[in-house]
C-alpha cells in the first residue's frame, strides 16, 4: 500500500516537522540531494550539462540547492532565474550556489544544447489562478530545449492538488516526488506530462502518524486482500448478486457485469431483465440464472447485493424496475443507465450503495461538464458523496474511491480497458466482492485493483488494442496470483 498527500496535507506535515526541531534548510538540501539523485538516473552520467530553471521561491530554493549538488559531483550546472530569491532558504542556496563558481542567467542562452534540464520553477503552491507571464515565458522556454526535463516535485503549471494545467505546463521525462505522490500526479487529466514519477523519502513519514492519508493499494496488495474461501464453502455461502440489468440490443452490458461478479467469487448471480433477452444470456453467461423483470419486481429474489443499470436503458419501465428493486438498506452497486435514471429522477440512496460514474455521469448527477469534472477528480467525487451521502468510485483513467472518511485513488489500470463494457464488467466485480462480505470502500478500491491487473497480464499478451472485456475477466485468476507480475 501507498500512500498520497494533498498539499495541504504536505505543507501540514512540513510544519509539524519544524516544530519538531527539523532545520527548513537541512530539509530542502534533502530534497536538492534528491533531484540531483534523480537527474543522475535521467541522464545516466555524472558529468552531463543541466540548466536548473529555478523560481523565485522554495521550489526554486531546491533547485539551486540541487544545482549546486550537481556541480560539486563533477556535473556542468547552469541556473536560469529571473530576479531575486523570494524566502531566505532560497537567497541562502543562491549565495552558495554563485560562490560555487555556477553561471545564472536570467534566460536560456540561444543556440546551446543541454543534456537535461531541471524544473524548479514552482511547487505544489500553485493554485488555480493564471498563471504570470514570466512562468508561462519560462514554461515555454524549457519545454523548447528538445532535451530530457526533471521536474521538482511536480510539473510547473500542474496543480498539485487537482493536477489540472490551466496554462502552459512543463513536459517531464521524470518528476521527482519528495515524501508522497501528490493527489495531482495520479489524478492529473495531464498525467503524461508527469513522466516516470519516483517518491523519495526525505525524513518526514513520522511527521505524518495520525493523518487521514489517501491509501491506494498496488499490485502485492491484491492476492491478499481477497476474499479467503474455506474448503465447506458452496454457492449459497459465497453470496448472491441480483443484477438489474440488460435491454435488448445491450444484453452484453447485462453479460459482462454477469460475468464479474462469478469471476469475482460470487456464488449466485441472478439476472433480472427483459424476457427477450434470456435466451441471449443464457448463452453468454451459462453459470447465470435469468428471470424475468417483471417477476423479479413481485417476488423480490433473495440477495446480498444489487447490481443495477448495466445495459438497463432509460425508459419509464426500466425506472419502475430499478425503484422496485432498490432498497436503500441493502448493499447495492450503481452503474451506467441506473445513475443516469438517478440524475434525471434524484432518490436517496443507502450509505451502504456504491456508485461508479465516469466522467461524463459525474457531469450529469452534478449538473456540470465533463471538462469540469475531469479538470478536478477529487472535488467532483467529494461533491458526489456530499449529494449522495454513499461510496464513490469515480472513473476515469486514475479513479478516486471515497465513503467520506476514506480516500484511495486508482492509478494502476491499462489503455486496454478503454473498450465498451469494461465498466459493466468492473461494476460486476465490485458487487460480487461485496456479496462476500466486503463494505463498499474496499470493494470498490479492491475491484479497481483487481479489473487493472487483469487488464495489465492481457496487455501484455495482446498489446494494449486487442484485449475484449470478456478475455480481460477470463484473466482475473492468473491476475490474483502473487507471481501475476
């Protein structure tokens, strides 16, 4: 398990370290001995020519730090910045830095080739005002170099917290991390421009005991965290899933989230759908039962779970179905035309529901835009759990899971899941975890995990293009293995 931090919970955790008796400046030549680490590994030689774009502030601090860490271990160091530094840590590094011999201009000079360049320009400070002219003519300026960039903690014009770019923002070969990933870098609608991201510990996990951290599971978690079945098992002890899915011309949607919850160890899957469709079904899914909707809505099929909206469709008789068959005590997962009846007919939900929107669903249970929501995971996942007061999982290529006192964000998953059904299939795998016992939040972030892993072993058998959702659940078993990887 990882964990990461927002910037606020960093700065929080800075300041819990000073007042404990840490020196500001021993920090940031931790974090300078750090980039110049880090550069090592993005050049591979010691002896390379670096221009350290540094700001103004204590990221710029660092990178004169590291630019003079650089220059004392045999490498060429050149320091573009623009005025004078603004804090003391950061006029004290500039000092040593000059009397260290190490040129400072306040632009790039033309015509001259670099092996690398270092981002310093500014840290996880930045917010979500525009950003100034003079960032914006150094953002460009690195970005024009055509040589390898290290940024420092994070891409200049990346927000740290959202990692929306809502400017020019700095390309990186490889982003080093001080401490914790940034909820940014994971969740960034601009993650690429991360490059390779490396954490490194400078001294400050003590200071952090006692936060609400976000922790997000990897891939040595999975094996682990399943569910464990006893030898006396049967299908009636490893849960029932009733899924409230399917329409015709979208009983694969039904099929795929079927599929999810048997390949994810539940013992029983009933689906309650449209009677033209069950003989589809029942071939697509054999290990299934069917039966019709409408009989589903008298008798009320036993379960421990509902699933409900994968190919479900929107008209007047698929919302009875799903009104009928809701039942806000009982765990239950939310997916596809389900939350789009919600956001056209709010009804409260149960705080042991969990929802699964994309992107474009959040937009329309938020009454927002899709940009909006992609521009700010985490704000639209809050904003959904304020509205519907249940588990979240919102999706997209990093996912952010959160019950209001728990945060996980998903960033271990595969270009091949953007193929229709992959959600239905996910959202399938979410139910059958919690028809074995698991509460929503660990369903959810276990699901994730588990749909990406599996997605992982078929990219690489197939490539990234290849893989159907059906091949990708069919490697679900080999994915749980420890040796998966």
């Amino acid at each position: 398990m990882r964990h990461t931090v927002t910037p606020q919970q960093m700065r929080e955790i800075e300041e819990r370290a000073f007042a404990a008796g840490v020196e500001p400046i021993e920090l940031m030549e931790r974090a300078a001995a750090a980039a110049a680490d880090a550069l090592l590994e993005l050049t591979g030689d010691q002896r390379a020519s670096a221009a350290f774009f540094c700001g103004r502030g204590n990221n710029g601090g660092d990178g004169l730090a590291a630019a003079r860490l650089w220059a004392e271990r045999g490498g060429r160091a050149l320091i573009v910045m623009r005025g004078e530094p603004r804090t003391a840590n950061a006029r004290l590094n500039f000092e040593r830095a000059r009397q260290r011999g190490i040129e400072v201009l306040s632009s790039a000079p033309k015509g001259v080739r670099f092996d690398a360049a270092v981002d310093a320009l500014v840290g996880i400070g930045l917010g979500g005002e525009p950003l100034s002219r003079e960032l914006e003519e150094g953002i460009a300026s690195m970005n024009a170099l055509g040589c390898p960039v290290l940024a420092v903690d994070i891409p200049s014009g990346m927000n740290a917290l959202t990692g929306a770019c809502r400017g020019g923002c700095v390309r990186a070969d490889m982003t080093v991390s001080f401490g914790w990933a940034k909820t940014g870098h994971l969740i960034s609608p601009r993650a690429e421009l991360t490059g390779r991201l490396k954490v490194v510990d400078i001294g400050l996990a003590s200071f952090a005991q006692g936060m609400d951290l976000a922790e997000n599971l990897e891939d040595a978690d999975l094996p682990r965290r399943l569910p464990q079945r006893p030898v006396t098992a049967h299908k009636g002890s490893c849960g029932r899933v009733l899924l409230c899915c399917g329409s015709l011309g979208m009983a694969g949607a039904a099929a795929m989230a079927a599929l999810g919850c048997l390949r994810a160890g539940a013992g029983l899957a009933y689906i309650a759908c449209e009677e033209e469709i069950i003989p589809i079904l029942q071939v697509l899914v054999p290990n299934a039962l069917c039966l019709p909707v409408g009989r589903a809505v008298r008798e009320q099929p036993a379960r421990d779970v509902l699933l409900a909206g994968c190919g479900l469709g929107r008209s007047e008789a698929a919302r009875h179905s799903l009104l009928s068959l809701y039942q806000p005590d009982v765990p239950a997962v939310l997916d596809a035309d389900a939350l789009n009846l919600l956001s056209e007919t709010p009804f409260p939900l149960g705080s042991r529901t969990v929802i699964t929107p994309h992107v474009g669903e959040a937009a329309r249970l938020l009454g927002s835009s899709p940009e909006a929501v992609a521009d700010d995971l985490l704000g639209a996942a809050r904003g959904l759990w304020e509205r519907f007061g249940c588990t979240v999982a919102l999706k997209s290529h990093a996912s952010v899971i959160l019950d209001g006192k728990r945060l996980a964000i998903h960033s271990l998953g595969s270009p091949a899941l953007a193929k229709g059904g992959s959600g239905d299939a996910l959202a399938g795998i979410i139910a059958g975890l919690m028809a074995q016992g698991m509460d929503g939040f660990e369903a959810a972030r276990v699901g994730c995990l588990w749909h990406g892993k599996a997605a992982r072993v078929a990219q690489r058998r197939m490539g990234p293009l290849s893989p159907l959702t059906g091949e990708i659940l069919a490697l679900m078993g080999e994915a749980s293995l420890e040796e998966a990887d």
